[in-house]
C-alpha cells in the first residue's frame, strides 16, 4: 500500500511568505494565523464537529498562507472555508448556514469586544455585555458571508491544486509514548496531547512532517515535567523515530511563542485585523507613518 505524504512548504515559502512580499510583518502574520485557528476551533466546538475536522481545517488554513497574502482574503472567511471543506472531507458536513451563524456570532463579540476596550479607556463605568442580533436569512449580510464563504472553499481548493490530503500525528504520538514508555506516567499523554493541539494554531503542520511534530511534543512535555531521557550524542531517544534536534527545537519554538505574554494593544490589533479591508487599511497607515519619519 502507498503511503499518502502531506504536502509541506519550501524553503523559498517559508523564508519569504506571500503577505510578507506584501510587507506584512512577520509576528504580524503569525499572530493572524493563530487567531485565525482559535475562530476555526471555536465555531468547531459550536458546531460540535468532532476534533479531527477541526484539526484538517486549521491545517489548511495553514496551508494557504503559504500560497496567498493575507492583504487579499481575510483569515475569518479563509478560516469559514477551510472549516466548511474540512468536514467535508471528513465525512461530517454542517450546514452552511449553521457556519454562516456561528461565525457571525464570534465576529460580532470581537467586535465589540473591541468597541467595549476602545470606550472603557475613557471612561470609569463598566462596559457594556454582548447581546447578538440574528440577522436575517434574507439580510445583505447573509448573502455577504454566504458568498464570501463560497469563495473561501474554491480559492483553499485551487490554490492548493485540490491536494487537501491532511494526516494528524495523534495516534503516532500516543505509539511514540508507548515505545518509550511513557504512557503510564502522570500527566505526560494529556499534556503532549495539549501541546499537539496548541500546535494546530502555528504553520509547523504546513513545514514538518507530522512524525517530527509528534516527537517535539513529547519532547517539550519532558522538559516541561523534568523527565529524562536518554540524550547520548550517539544515540538520543528522538533518532529512534528519525527526527532532527535542530526540527525538534524549532517546532517548540513555535509552540512556546503562543504562551508569551501579549499587551491588550497587541491583542486587539489581531482582532481588528481579521478582514482583508482593515488590514489593508492598517497597512496603509503604517506605510504613512514610515514615510512621514523618513521625511
């Protein structure tokens, strides 16, 4: 039987990414494509699709990062895509008007979560609690997000040259744990698996081979637990499963940059970014006040 490879980016890709060509900031972008996954994650639970439709959507979220900038679509309808054809692709499709609600709901809290921030710096009383209004199934904003979540679908499809051919490293990390013996000892399967998730919001899926990623995983939930193993130059435990230390390490980079602590500013900047308009539109302020300290 042959066996099915994920596609994974180049070099070329990976050093100089579309929106980065397009000038957006590195931290920028890897920013957007974690907030982009945590809204595929939370319409998935809303939904309640089941974890590996999640985990395929996020993935080709990451995917076609490296094939598109993100000045020409926005991460909320590429993410309402890629959720809409990865369950699909699992074989346990929602309704796309069920999405279509569940996105409009999340997008309407950052919104005003943002609205909320912006008045409450001015002001001493407390902010104001959402409350969503439905919209209308017959409202020019249903139409927008119905048309903008067809889009999403085609242009994932096309620009991934219909190669959508996800495999997840769950079930090779719970074989890795058990071949090193690790599975009966407190606490190291739940957090690898915790760290194998959190790794589905940063582009390793898109870079490494899902193998690597199982092996970084009980590597960085090792140290985290202080548990040794066996680390001989000659023969370290991670050589047993044919990774690199040099992968390894950066693969937990990635992972531990999602912990760092972030300012409210940064925060709603992420979230106000969220359309191709507004970040376009930021760009445009940023280039002005470039051009303006050289001047």
């Amino acid at each position: 039987m042959s066996v099915i490879l994920s596609p994974l980016a180049s070099l070329q890709q990976i050093a100089n990414t579309p929106s980065r060509e397009d000038g957006i900031p590195e931290d920028i972008e890897e920013d957007l494509r974690a907030y982009g996954c945590k809204l595929i994650q939370q319409a998935g639970i809303l939904l309640k699709q089941n974890q590996v439709a999640m985990a395929t959507a996020q993935v080709l979220f990451q995917r076609f990062w490296f094939v598109t900038s993100m000045k020409q679509f926005g991460i909320g309808d590429m993410g309402m895509g890629a959720l809409y054809l990865a369950s699909k692709l699992e074989e346990c499709p929602i309704r796309m008007r069920d999405l279509i609600n569940v996105y409009d709901v999340l997008l309407s809290r950052a919104r005003h979560t943002l609205a909320t921030s912006s008045v409450a710096a001015g002001a001493s009383s407390s902010p104001t609690p959402f409350h969503y209004e439905p919209m209308s199934y017959f409202s020019q904003r249903f139409y927008d997000l119905k048309d903008a979540l067809v889009v999403a679908e085609m242009q994932i499809l096309k620009r991934l040259g219909f190669n959508v051919q996800v495999q997840l490293p769950y079930g090779t990390m719970i074989n890795y744990i058990r071949v090193l013996g690790l599975a009966d000892v407190e606490g190291v399967p739940q957090k690898a698996w915790g760290y194998l998730n959190d790794s589905l919001q940063t582009p390793v899926y898109a870079i490494y081979p899902f193998p690597t990623i199982a092996v970084a995983c009980i590597f960085l939930t090792c140290r985290q637990l202080q548990i040794p193993l066996p680390e001989e130059p000659s023969h370290p435990w991670w050589s047993l499963f044919d990774a690199e230390l040099e992968d390894i390490t950066s693969i937990c980079g990635y992972i531990l940059r999602l912990y760092r602590p972030r300012s409210e500013a940064e925060k709603q900047l992420v979230m106000a970014l969220v359309s191709k308009k507004e970040l376009r539109k930021w760009l445009d302020m940023e280039q002005q006040a470039a051009n303006r300290s050289r001047g």
